[in-house]
C-alpha cells in the first residue's frame, strides 16, 4: 500500500511530536508498506521518511523545485519526482497514493488535509484519509467542520469524510484495516 503523510516540516516542535514521525515510519516499513510524502526536509518529515528509509521501507518523495532551491531536498528517497509548484505537488501525491495519513502540522498540512478532502467530496478519488489528532491537536478544526454543518454549507451526512484517530494505534489499526 502507497500511504501518503503530511506533516509538519518544522524541527522546533515539541519531541513527542517528531517521535510519532519515527513511530509511523517504522510501522511504514515494518509492514512492506511504501510512504509518499513531500521530499523535503524537517521535522515530522525527516522523522517519517528517515525512519522508513532506515528501516529498509521504499520511500517516494514529491517535491517542487521552490524547496529544492531552498536546499531542503530530502537525501532518503528511493523514488524522487520533482515538480514546478506545490499545486503538482498535491496532484501527484494523490494520484500516487492510496490513503491519506494526516499528522500534526501547518499551514501546509492542512492545505494538503483540505485538498484530499474536497477533491474526494466531489468524486476525484475515493481513498481513505486519516487525521491524527493527537492530544486534541486538530480539535479546532473538528469544531470548525461541525459549525459549517450546523448552518448547512456542508450536508448532514457527507459521502467522502475523513476519518480521525486520537493515537497513533487507532491510526495503525484503521490503516491495517484497509
């Protein structure tokens, strides 16, 4: 299975953050599952990809040629795919994909978690996204979505929803599940 993760790339977040990053990458490659994510370097993304790479996981990054001529190119990927923009980028992580893991993240993260979302509500794909809300990280966001429901822009029971986990285990144990 090709899993996609977005993350955050910032290295200043707390430590127990970049370690559900290593957590993930392990069980990535433990399984003989492959991790798409964004080539780059930083934080949840080094952790993930560094630890599935280490482990002997295939790691497949997408990258644009901004964070390549920012020197952040990421040195552990199996498969590299370089692209003009960030909007390719999202493309081809989601052709390539096929499910959608969410950690902790951005503005970035939540650009990505949103494009899966709305591409999947108006039937471009039909592949799973998790979201990890780990210590009630994207809490916010839940509420969010539940006042855009109460006042009706979005239906009551949608076809195409992402699905939440509060740890990493109920995330392992949905992505086993697949």
């Amino acid at each position: 299975m090709k899993i996609a993760v977005y993350c955050s790339a910032k290295d200043s977040i707390p430590e127990e953050y970049l370690q559900l990053g290593n957590a993930l990458g392990q069980w990535i490659a433990s399984q003989h599952h492959t991790l798409v994510y964004g080539g780059a370097t930083g934080g949840l993304m080094t952790r993930v990809s560094e630890t599935a790479h280490a482990a002997g996981g295939y790691v497949i990054g997408v990258v644009p040629e901004r964070i390549v001529k920012n020197g952040r190119l990421a040195g552990n990927c199996d498969e590299l795919y370089r692209v003009a923009s960030m909007s390719e980028r999202k493309q081809k992580m989601r052709d390539l994909a096929d499910c959608f893991v969410c950690l902790p993240g951005s503005y970035g993260t939540l650009d990505e978690m949103l494009d899966v979302i709305a591409s999947g509500t108006v039937t471009e794909h039909n592949k799973p996204i998790f979201i990890l809300n780990y210590k009630g990280f994207y809490d916010s966001l839940k509420a969010e979505v539940e006042h855009m429901r109460s006042l009706s822009f979005l239906p009551q029971q949608e076809h195409y929803t992402p699905q939440y986990c509060n740890t990493l285990e109920d995330l392992i144990d949905k992505l086993t599940q697949l």
